[in-house]
C-alpha cells in the first residue's frame, strides 16, 4: 500500500504586548515563579477580564499579512477543561467566531518547488501557566509546583488547512510563519522561551484517497528541528500499524527529544469535551473599517514584497532574495553594506549568506549580534572591488575582523595583503615557477592543460596568494604558451 501523509500544523505565536490579554500583569519572560499574576490571573471570586486592545491589533496586522478575511465580529469562548496550571477550570479562546479566516502563505521547497498552504483560521486566547516537576534532594518522588506568571499571555492561534505531506513542508510553513510574525512586531518568535511553538496534526491515507485518515497530535514542539523529527517519527509509527492491520488511535502525543519519538499523552479530546460557550464577562469585539485601513496603513513592508524587490532592484535571483529577506534584520544588514558599498549588490548578497553567516553560524550569533557592522563588511568589499585584495584574501580579512574588532584597511596594511598588480613582479614569479618545475611545462606544452591550475597555484604561493588573479592568469597564458 502507498500511503499519503497529512499534516496541518496549529502555531502558538505569543503577542508581544507589554501586559497579558485580560490583565494588567507583565508579560516579561523569566521573573520569579508567580510574580507576574494578579488577581484576575489567579482567578479569584468577583473579577473580570478586561481586553488588551494591543492584542487584538496584533491579530488584525496578522490577518492582513495572509490576505484573509478579519471578521466585523468576533467572540471570546470559555473551553472548559481541569488542569493544575489554568486556575479559573476553563480558558478563554475563541471558537465559532473568530477574529480572523480564511488566508494563506506562500512557502519555497529545497527542490524550488512552490506551494500556497492554506489558512483555516487565527484566533486570540490566553495561555495557561506552567507546572514545573522537580525532585527534592532527600525526598523520594517529585514534587510538582505551579507558576502562573503566564497565565494569560496572550496568544494567536494560527490553524492551517491539512495541507501539507512531508515534514520538510510542515517546517518550510512554520518557518514562514515564524518570519512573518517576526516581521511584523508581534512576536518575538523565541522558541526556547516558548513565545512561539506548534502542535502537529499528523495522519496517513491510502494515495488517491480523500478521506482523511485518524490523526495522533503531537504537542508542544519548539524547535524546527524537532517538527521534522517528530513527524517522521510518527508517520513510520502509524505506517507500522496500518501495514499490520492494526488502527491508528485519535489521541495527543508527545515528542520525547532525548529518545526521538513520540508517546501517548491522552486521548484526542473533541470540541464538545470542552463545553465551548460564549464567555458571559466579555462582550464582542467589534472591527470597523476605519480601523482596518488604519492597521492596514501601519504594515511594514513584509517577506514576500520584499523578496521581489530584491530581485527587481538588486538584480538577485529567487534564492539569494529568499535567504537574505528570512528575517528583518538580515534584510536591513544586507540593504546597509549595499548601500555603504555604492551598489555591488550580488558582491554583498555573495559576503553576507557566505563569510558572514559561516562566522555568525560558528559562534551561534543572530546578524543583531553580528561583530562585523555593515559599514565595516562595506569596507571590506569596497576593497575587493577595485582589486586591493583578492576574495580569497578577503576571507582571511573578515575572520581578522571578527576576532579583532579592527577595520579592513588597518589589517590590509599590518599585513602587507595589498594584491601585486604590477605586471613585471607577476611575470618575474611566473618565470621563477616555470623554471623550477621543467616536467610539468613540457607536459603542459605537450598538450596537459589541466595543469595550468597547477601553475596557477604556485605562481599565488610565490606571491603570498597576492598576486592579481585576472592578470595573473592572462600573464600565465602567454608565457605558457611559449
């Protein structure tokens, strides 16, 4: 049997308000257990919610970026469940109205392959708190504490459409997801510290079918890395089962990292085992047009347009442009060295998705923590540009750059790296090489071109590597050529 996987993903993006959806508390991540939840967080008698009005701007902003529909009239939802860290027994969601529906992203795979993966909804709801096991040294068992700091932060839910078939999509689609919120301001997109993590619907159905087959949803995934690992886990899972006669159980998993796999957490809950009902302590929200032209003025420029503009005004390719508009700050860094530059815009693209990211990647540095300014890679460049040094020596450069905090023309010159473009030193090393490898000009003489790279090669050890490579090699072929 050949077999189809299915996978829509449901993404928690944490809002970047400065206070908690119904609350006055903060949201800053990492205070003491329980110092940031108030009354109404803690859910005492005779308080009430109030709507951060931030919260439901961030979700309007959201539902544009994806063109969907953000609706006139939305409503919050109780969804009712017991849980140690949800104090009130029920979280405030929305269900049958939410704020926004419909839309879609568009996503790139390794192969170049494009796919628009569809938009169920987005709606706004609260987080829950967090309930922390630990083991006391000279206890036996564990004890289980609640920390309620983010209860209530508020959060959009992002349900796509079941249309994804691999893991390599599933991530492709939360990495764009991930850009976009980060683009717009409204999520800071932190996986370790939990601001934006996924739950994956996973199911398998024979190829051809239409009916969806019974779905397993991992929980909680925070990282890329763990998406795709844990999908492919748990389609062999399901695989195995089916292929032996056995059915796939509707339930809520968890990817355990240490073992790479998934286990059983619980049986998949409906909608009616929450007893969803209009919460009674919140009215609707209600959106007008003024208010969508005004959010819908206040959007910056987002991935995709920016992409394009790349290609049309920098002249990059398709794939340069998506790499170099994958985050905002990537983008701005790239547009700065360009402009430092005076143009050159394919020599930046080359310097920022090469060297650079080979340094910030080797010290685990996003481009904000770059140790390399654009003003100062822009002098490296310019450099390169009108042939002081050469791009292999550049690469030298940069690394000393990184280290040392210094500007490129203070190393070049405390290394005497300036490229030999005087056309007599060029040949007098060409001559000493030639004269010292005899075999090889006759075998290159008598028809064994391939060794001009040899020549090439020592030629630029005799020189220090700085000698001008596209003099270098003009000069190389007349006196090979006898």
């Amino acid at each position: 049997m050949e077999w189809q996987t299915v996978i829509g993903l449901e993404i928690h993006a944490q809002l970047a308000t400065r206070s908690k959806i119904f609350s006055g508390s903060a949201t800053t991540y990492g205070a003491p257990p329980n110092a940031q939840a108030n009354l109404v967080d803690l859910a005492y008698p005779g308080v009430l919610p109030v709507l951060n009005a931030e919260a439901v701007r961030m979700a309007v902003k959201f539902g544009l970026a994806i063109n969907a529909r953000v609706m006139r009239r939305s409503v919050f939802a109780r969804k009712n469940y017991f849980y140690p860290d949800l104090p009130k027994g029920y979280q405030i969601s929305q269900y049958e109205l939410p704020i926004v529906c419909g839309g879609a992203v568009d996503i790139v795979l390794e192969d170049g392959t494009d796919r628009r993966i569809g938009v169920t909804r987005a709606h706004l709801e609260e987080d829950a708190g967090k309930s922390l096991h630990e083991g006391l040294a000279g206890l036996s068992g564990a004890l289980t504490g609640v920390d309620l700091n983010r209860a209530g932060t508020p959060l959009i839910e992002i349900v796509s459409e079941p249309q994804m078939h691999s893991a390599k999509e599933a991530v492709a689609y939360m990495k764009k997801i991930h850009t976009l919120v980060r683009y717009l301001g409204i999520c800071d997109g932190n996986m370790q510290e939990g601001s934006f993590r996924c739950d994956a619907n996973v199911s398998l159905r024979p190829r051809g079918a239409e009916k969806l087959g019974t779905r397993a949803e991992i929980k909680n995934l925070n990282s890329f890395r763990f998406v795709e690992k844990a999908i492919n886990y748990e389609v062999a899972r399901q695989i195995e089962l089916l292929e032996s006669g056995r059915q796939v159980t509707q339930e809520t998993r968890l990817y355990d990292a240490d073992r790479g796999e998934t286990r059983s957490m619980r049986s998949k809950e409906e909608a009616n085992d929450y007893r969803y009902f209009p919460d009674p302590d919140l009215l609707p929200v209600e959106i007008d047009q003024p208010y969508i032209d005004a959010v819908t003025a206040d959007l910056p420029e987002l991935p995709d347009q920016k992409a394009q503009r790349f290609i049309s005004q920098h002249g990059l390719s398709a794939y340069d442009a998506g790499v170099l508009t994958a985050g905002a700050e990537l983008a701005d860094y790239y547009e700065a060295v360009v402009h430092e530059l005076g143009g050159h815009p394919k020599v930046a693209a080359n310097a920022v998705m090469g060297e650079l990211a080979g340094l910030l990647n080797r010290d685990g540095l996003e481009i904000a923590a770059s140790r390399v300014s654009a003003r100062r890679l822009a002098g490296l460049l310019r450099r390169v540009v009108d042939n002081t040094i050469s791009g292999k020596i550049a690469k030298d450069v940069i690394e000393a750059m990184w280290e040392q905090g210094q500007e490129a023309d203070s190393i070049i010159q405390a290394r005497g790296l300036r490229q030999i473009t005087d056309e007599s030193a060029i040949e007098a090393a060409i001559d000493a090489v030639m004269i010292a490898n005899p075999s090889q000009l006759a075998d290159y003489r008598a028809g064994k071109e391939k060794l001009f790279g040899f020549f090439v090669g020592q030629v630029m050890k005799a020189t220090g590597g700085k000698a001008n490579p596209a003099r270098l090699n003009e000069l190389l072929k007349k006196k090979l050529g006898g």
